[in-house]
C-alpha cells in the first residue's frame, strides 16, 4: 500500500478517535490531529484532565464507531459560516485557525507548526463523521469501516500551537495499521527496539552516563565506551590518511567574529551557546591594562571557520589542490531540551568533519571518491543498503533564499546526480531541501523502527568562501575562488555510536569490542597462568579481562555472556598443562580446546576481517 | 661558582648601571634593579625617554665606572632620615618604598611584587658606589672591579611595580658573567636557540599558527603538525592500554557547580574563561518555558570533576582497585595576554591526564609505575637525564594553607620520596613547594638555554576526593575515602611538542616525521613510477610525498633538506628499470641504490626502534 493511502486511513483514526472523545467528554475542545509515523495524535483540551486508564474506554468506543460504518463527508463552507458553526460548537481553537485563515490565507504561522488546516480565506473545508465535525483539508477514506487496526499507546502535554504561552493540551497518541498481523509486527519491532535501545545498553554495558550536575546533552564515556570510540577514532583516521587526506587540528573556542563573518551568529545564535565576555569579566577583576583586551569568545557549532583561517594563512596555487583536510572536532549546540535524546541527540557531538577544497576541474572525482568513502564506511560496520536513505537536496529555483552564483549551482547540482546516479546510489531527490549555502546528498541510517537518522552528508558551499574570502592563484595567474565541500561520514560520533550500538544489539564485533578476550579460571589456583595468558595476548594489542572472583564457573559465564564478549576462555588443570585454551565464542558457545598461538591467529584473523 | 654569588655581582652590575645612568641623566630617578636569570634589569624612568641606540653609551660609561673600581658602601639609615635622603634626591620612587617600609615593615605588597628592598619600620640599609646612592638590602660585591663582563640586551616597558595604574618606566636588559668565554658560550646559545625556536620553526616547517582571528593562546594546527601531534598521541594511548590504564573521554564544558564544588570558581576565577549563562541568553530569545533551564556553564580548565562524575555514577569495591583513567583532554585557562609564548604558554591545552584512584596499600606500587613510566616517556623522545629537573614538593608543616588530614600527608610525603630515592631520581625538595591540596614530584625539561619548562608531574590530592564525597567499600564492608593521584607525563601537548620542535630542532625522528619520506622522480617520465612507490610505502602506513614540480633535481633536493625530511628518494631511468630506489638520509646524504624492499625493511625497522 502506498504511504500516502496510510497516512490518509491513520488521520481518519485519528478523527474517529476524536469523534469517540465528543461522545465521551462533550465538554472537550480540539486542537489538531495529524497522522505521524505508524500512527497518528490528537491535541485536545478536556476540562478536567483525563489519565492513561481512560484511553482503554476512549478506545473501546472508537472501535464501536468503526464498526457501525460511519461516512466521512467533505462539505466546502464560506469562512465565516464556518467561524459561525465552530463558535457555535464551542470549538475556540477551530475558531483561532479559521480566523487566521480568514486574515492570512494559511493557519501555518511558522515552518515548526503543524500542517495547514487546508482551505482560503473565502472558503473552509469541513468533515464530519457521525456527531464530530471537524475544520480539515482531507483527504479522508469514504467510511469508518476501511480503518484498520489501531491502538491508543500513550498520553502527553502539548502547547497549543507548540508555544508555552499557549494553553496545555493533552494529546492522546495512537498507532494504526491495516492488518492484525502489522499491528504485531510493530509491537515486535517496539520490544526489540526497547531491548537495542543504546541508552539502556549503554548503562547494562556501561559504556556512557549522561550527568545531570555536568549538563544535559553532554556524555561522559566511560571506560568500555572510551575504548570503543577510540577503536573507531583509530580506523577512521588511517583510513583517512590512507585515502589523501590530511589532518588539521583546532581549539573548542574562537572569536565571535568569526561566526559574525560566517554570518551563523546573524541566523543561528537561538542554538549556540552564548558567549564569553572576557573583557566585561575582566573589567570586574583585573588589571585595567587587560581590559583592552576586551573580546567574545563563542564554543565553536562547527569547525569551518577554524578550517578557513588555516586555509587563509598562506596564499595558494591551483598545483595544491585538491586539499583533503580532516579532523575529529567537538562541537557545541544549544539545542532545546526537550530534543535531548540519549547519544542520538545531544549538545555536545564531534563531527567526523573533511573540507575538501578544489578546483572546477576536480569537483567530480573528489564527490566520487567521498560516496566511495562513505559507503565503504558504512560496509565496514555492517550496514546493508537497505539500512540506508540517499537523499539528494537540491535547489527550488523559484525561492530566493539561495545564495552563491548561478553557474555555481547548476554545475555542482549537476555534476552531484551524475555521481549519485553513477554509483548507483537510490536516491530520492528533495526539490528545495539544500542548504542556503549549496546542494547536498545526505545519507540517512534506518533504526529497527524505520526511523531515519541523518549520518553522512556531503555538501557544497558557496557562502563561506566568498564571506572568508578564499582565494587561490590559477592556471592564468589570476585570483579565483575555491570550490568548498563539506562532508562527514558518520555525522557524529555519539549519534553513529548510539546507532551502532543498536545496530549490534550490544554485541559489537570483535575488531571494535571494548573487552575481546575474558578469562575465566576455574579456581584461585590457576589465576597465574590466566595472568601469563593475558600478558601475553596484550602483548598483542588484544583487549583482555580476567574474571578472578571466586563465583562459580557458571556464574561467571553467565556474566561475560551478559557482558557480550566475543570470547571467553575457561582455564583449569588441562589447559595448563597442555598450554592451550577452552574456547566459548559468543552466541556459538563451547568451541573446544585451542592452542593458544593458534587461538591468537584466529583473533588477528578475524579482527582484520572486521567480522 | 655558587648561584648566590653569580647573583651578587649582577645584581651589583645593576647598581653601576644605574650610578652610569645618574651620570649620564641626572634627572633620572631609580625604580628597582634586581638580578634575573643570565644577568638584570633596572627599572628607570627618564625624564625624556631613551632609545636601544642609548644603550651603548650607558654601557660604556658603565664600564668606566667598573674600572675605576668604586667601592659598594653599606650603610644603616634611621628609615625617617633615609626618606628625606631620596626626597632631597628626587627619587619619588625609592621614598615610596621607604613609607611602605616604615607602616608594613616590608616592601612586597603583593606576591608577584619584586623582592622586598629589606630593612625594618625603623632602619633602611643604602649602599653607595661613587655618587650613587642606592635603597638596597644587599648583599654587594665590595669593589666594581669585581664584576666580571656584562652588556646591555635590550629595552622594555615595564610599570612602576607592576600595575598599570602606575606610570611607566624603562627597563634596561643587561647580561652578566664572569668571564668573556661565559659571554660568548652564552651568546652562542642565544643564537642557537634563536635557530631552535619552535615559533621560528612552526612557521617554516608549516606546523602551525596562531591567528589573531581566532583568539591569542589558541594554536591552529596545519596538516603537519597535526600528523605529528596524532602520532605522538597514538604512541601515548597505545602505551597507556599496554600499561594497564583505561581511557574515559569527558566533554569540554560543564555546569558551573562543579567547579564551585573544587573550589576552583572561588580561587581561580581569575584564570579561567567567564561562565555562559545560558537562562540569561534564553530569556532574550527563546520560550519562557526553556527559561527555566537557567545555568551556567563553564568551559573546563581541567578535566579532574568529570572523571570524578564518572567515578560517582557506581558505587565502588576496595575489589577494583586501582582504576587508571586516562584522558587527553583539552582544557582551557584565561592566561595573561603579557604570559602568552608560542606552544609554551597557551590558552588552550591538552593536558594527558590521568586520574589514579587507590587503596593506600598500593599507593607505593602505583607511584612506581608513574615514575617509570614518565622515565620510559622522555627516552622515547631521546631525552636524556641531564636534561630533566626533578622537583619533590613537600609541605611546610608551619604554613596552614595546607587542607587535608595529618596522617594522609606524612604517609605519602614519605612514600613519594622513598620511591624518588629508589628510582634514583637526583631530585631537589621544595618544602612548602606542594600544592595546598597533596605533594608532588614534577619533571621539568629544561631546554638550550637552560630554561625549565614543567612537564610531567605526580600529584597526590586530599581536596577533591573530600569536596566530591568520593567512597568505597573496603574490606571490613565500610565507607572509606580513597587516595586520589593526578597525573600527566607530557603535561601539556602543546608544550611538549613547542619542546620537541626545539629538542630535534625540527629534524624529527622517523616514527614522529610528518612527511617520512620524499620521492623526487628526475623528470616527469618518472612520475608514474614514483606513485607506484609512494602507493606500496603508504599502503605500509608510510607517509609519502612526491615533488612532481618540474623544478631541478639540486632544487628539489635542498627543498627537502630545508624540510628537514628524513628520506629522500630520487628517481630516474636506472632506478625503473632496477626496481630499485636511490636513498638520501638526513645529514648523511647519499646511501646508495637499494631494492624497495629492502628500504621498506629499513624503515620499518628504524620506526620500530624509534631512532
């Protein structure tokens, strides 16, 4: 079924829900239902607020309207006949969007808000199904009997209009599907999902806390996350350095002219974190001499500018480039709490940033060798195609919101879907939806729920090198300005770590786990021969733990399992008389006894197969 | 000779600077003129300022009075009869001094303040030395002739003690020695560091910058220098898992409270960037219900209360001690402008730190691993022993700026002193030196001037595991505080490599070298072959660079020597055709054709011994 027939039977639930409500409560005023994944909401006011018991009985009724086949049906109003009923109904937030509609042509006042309602400022459309009417563009199936299955799953707050001056509705979540049998599978998805979850992991295998006295948005990796981001720091940069690029390296803070310069501070200081005034600080406790050096200091939202004033510190010819430069930078954004969000959503992130700087005559094989990079990424950490959304965003050449020259942006976009078409990427191409500054082909990671979560990205930008004024000398020896790519592989750091760890279910494979080998010794007798063991494979680089506690074989086993280390083994009197070592691999269990030599030749096999 | 000594007779080479100076500029009136490290200063403020051209003259009438052989009288004053002495001289300066000393009984207001001049309420000490007539404590050399051989450096502004309210003064630079040969090995130095000089060398080895743009303090790394920091930084974590350490990673800002609870934000505001209030910056721009999160944060400037967070998230056992948590965490202190030098005095820095939390009864063992540790660290770098200081900061058992129970400081006082004598560290002890929090062995890295630099350092710390509440469970099942050890063995990245530019004097060794080796093929017919080897060498994790200008062989080579680079390969017809690779080694010049194979071998081998 296509989506949009979905969408169409999950908004109609969404109305019959409501409908049910009318019955229930007759006081209740509605605010907006849309459809959303799986499902659909509904914001609505009742007088006295209702409490998760009470969806059973919303729910019960609902499902009584669907049976007795209720019609949906369109009827066109003029506006102020419509004003008229609404008022009349008692439907005071009908009535605010009717009366925007009337002055504005449109009930969306910003791009956050819900969708328009539909309709002019002559004439509004309205649906009613059995004693609920409801100000709404459509469409709707024809009859409450070709709603499928659905299911109330939870109550929250919502503003009114997504704005906290704005009275507090209470939306009644649902989900909707055609079948029994999708329903189901969604429940099933939804448990697996809770089990993968990278928050719960995360604390189960300790990997990361996020403090409350520290600030929220801002992860504290421990140990076994430490180790963890460090093994895949560790591959990204060589692969980098085996693929032409450069590193480059710069501080967490910069001038706050610099972001005036870039123009973010003009645009997007609602998301930075504020500045620090060294000069007004200053003032109040130091020497007046120092006062002079009275200046703004703003933790960097992105590493470009930094990037640039290396670029700017010497002049450049043509012969340099193409300039690959790479660096792992934290960065900092003040995004609003309620968006906070385990590792998948923070405040602060590192990016796995590259600016790739470059002539015309280059543009087209450094965009193939970033697809190159990124699917190669994406391959080495076991994420199938289908596991990924190719999103090519490209201008809407009716808007003048774009900036940067016109020739710039035909060539790029051009030159972009030609790659993408080439490397057989399946692409959806988004009209409208690039940056200001350039065209961009995004690459997005599906979690077991189908959510999407942005990772690579790989864009243009005209802004920045005319704002910076980048130049370098050409063929002729006349000034020109650069072709400017920004790109990342995983996005960020904590968001791919939060994704893999979902990804593996906790259980990473054994090139990147935190712990590769656990010994267990059968008893207190045999912990220095587990000590020799250890030593040894450290030696090696290998990541080991030894388990001495004096708990039962089993228990310990049981402990690691928990743990998910990919290996185990068990030490006792045969193993150290033989030298060898009893195998237990994760999820296979007891693989026999080993020598230990050949043991570690199947640990460096299979951690340079990244299996 | 004795350092006291050496500092008599220049600081009574600053005396005759002066008495020259009276004679040449009557209306000169004196500030103070102590002895600094290599020779003095004198602080002057001359009715009409001088020039650097000045300074030959005073230098020469200087001499003339050293060889006349003037005596330096001592003399006791009544302080009242020593205030109408300078008043009747002029000399504003020295009978503010006098007051100062008459109501506090010392000069020094402050502990940045220049040495007490000496004396009491009651008596000054002067000494004469033909007409001059100075406030000085003493001790003098008794006659001119015994200064030895001296010369005026340079010019500087300098307040009246310090502070900016007061009026400004020159100061005279002067070096002093005994003998010409002192001078002139002294002179040889100063140019050879001149040539050493990591801002010098930065800059033509293209290491780094630092942009006015951005911020003093705040080094940008270019692509050398940052491959150079990641290698170094490689071999310190890789090290670091061999050695039995942990990584965590925090991040860089962090709620004010924190710092409130260490007590830094009541000692150190000063040196630290001001807070970002964020509810202050939402209040402006953003919904009233976000306001609410009104809070402070900080940018840190070390990285202590986060790993004592992550500490703090579980309860712990006596069982799993001690835990070694290593980060390479940048961290970020607000140092005086005048203070700011290159990569030796920064704003913003990464300090390799490492957080040691343990029982007492392995506080000795521990203490030992760090000792060797450090030791093992400055030989990689080929740094010798007679380049290190070793300092052992102790209380002084009659100050009270010292927190923290009795017992904890005797034990590991002598501990830390038990093992610096067993590890047979010719350290010096410092009473009173240690920080007001625990005892401490440092590492300073003195370079070819002499000057020390503070490197690793060793710190026991009573304060933070007392203000954090840190606990375990020991033994007997009860709550105890464990000893925490802070440590770091570069101290500073910045620092330490600012250091190894100037140690290797920019010819780094192999394994560090941001380029290792340079392929010059003699014509552009070998261009193709040269990539061939460049491909094999960096597919071995080699850093390769080819010079495909069409500039000459003898150019290209002196371009590679001036870039320090270790390996040159030039290649041609007879190489091609051979499979072979004609060598040049830094400083050893031609080595012969070699089989690839064989130079690869080569390589590898001198990379694995770090020479």
């Amino acid at each position: 079924m296509s989506e949009e027939k979905l969408n169409i039977m999950r908004h109609s639930c969404a109305h019959i829900v409501a409908a049910a409500v009318k019955a229930l409560y007759p006081k209740a005023r509605f605010g907006v239902g849309p459809a959303v994944e799986n499902g659909f909401y509904y914001d609505i006011d009742f007088s006295e607020p209702i409490g998760e018991a009470d969806l059973a009985k919303i729910e019960e009724k609902a499902k009584e309207l669907i049976v007795e086949d209720l019609p949906f049906a369109r009827e066109e109003m003029e506006i102020d006949e419509a004003i008229k009923f609404f008022k009349k109904e008692k439907q005071d937030f009908k009535v605010e969007l009717l009366k925007d509609l009337k002055e504005f042509g449109t009930t969306k006042m910003n791009s956050e808000e819900i969708p328009d309602v539909g309709g002019s400022s002559d004439k509004a459309t309205i649906y009613r199904t059995g004693d609920f009417t409801d100000l709404c563009r459509g469409p709707h199936v024809s009859s409450s009997k070709e709603i499928g299955i659905f299911k109330l799953t939870k109550l929250a707050g919502a503003y009114w209009r997504g704005k906290s001056e704005n009275p507090q509705l209470q939306r009644i979540y649902g989900v909707c599907f055609y079948t029994q049998e999708e329903l189901d599978e969604y429940s099933r998805k939804l448990i697996e999902a809770e089990k993968r979850d990278h928050r719960k992991l995360g604390k189960e295998l300790d990997l990361f806390h996020i403090d409350e006295v520290v600030g929220l948005g801002l992860p504290l990796w421990h140990p076994k996350g430490a180790i963890l981001w460090r093994m895949i720091e560790d591959f990204w940069y060589k692969e980098h350095l085996k693929s032409g690029y450069s590193l480059v390296r710069t501080p967490h803070i910069g001038n706050k002219t610099l972001w005036e310069t870039s123009g973010h501070w003009g645009f997007y200081s609602e998301s930075m974190y504020p500045p620090m005034e060294v000069g007004q600080n200053l003032k109040e406790r130091q020497n007046k001499d120092e006062v002079k050096e009275s200046e703004e200091y703003l933790i960097k939202p992105m590493n470009c500018p930094f990037h640039i004033q290396i670029f700017k510190n010497h002049p450049h010819s043509y012969r340099e480039f193409p300039l690959r430069w790479a660096e792992c930078g934290t960065v900092y954004r003040f995004e609003k709490k309620g968006e906070l969000s385990g590792l998948t959503r923070v405040r602060g992130f590192t990016q796995d940033d590259a600016h790739i700087i470059c002539r015309s005559d280059q543009v087209e094989d450094e965009l193939k060798r970033v697809v190159d990079f990124i699917l190669f990424m994406f391959k080495s950490f076991g994420f199938a195609k289908d596991d990924i959304n190719v999103y090519l965003s490209v201008r809407d050449s009716t808007s003048d919101k774009f900036v940067g020259a016109e020739d710039g942006w035909n060539f790029t976009e051009k030159v972009l879907e030609k790659v993408a078409a080439e490397k057989g990427l399946n692409f959806r191409k988004d009209v409208g939806g690039a940056a200001f500054y350039g065209p961009k082909l995004d690459f997005k990671i599906k979690d077991c729920l189908g959510r999407e979560w942005q990772c690579s990205t790989l864009q243009f930008d005209f802004n920045m090198p005319q704002r910076f004024q980048m130049t370098f000398v050409n063929k002729d020896g006349k000034e020109e300005q650069p072709f400017m790519l920004h790109r990342a592989l995983f996005g960020s750091f904590e968001r791919f770590i939060g994704l893999l760890i979902e990804h593996y279910a906790g259980a990473f494979p054994l090139w990147v786990s935190p712990t590769q080998v656990k010994i267990l010794p059968v008893s207190e007798k045999f912990n220095d021969y587990a000590e020799q063991i250890a030593e040894k494979l450290r030696n090696e680089d290998l990541r080991v733990e030894i388990n001495e506690t004096d708990e039962s074989l089993g228990k310990k086993i049981r402990a690691s399992e928990q743990e998910k280390v990919p290996y185990v083994l068990v030490i006792g009197e045969k193993e150290k008389t033989s030298g060898a070592v009893a195998v237990r691999k994760r999820k296979e269990g007891d693989m026999g006894a080993l020598p230990l030599d050949d043991f570690l030749e199947k640990l460096k096999e299979e951690i340079k197969e990244k299996k």
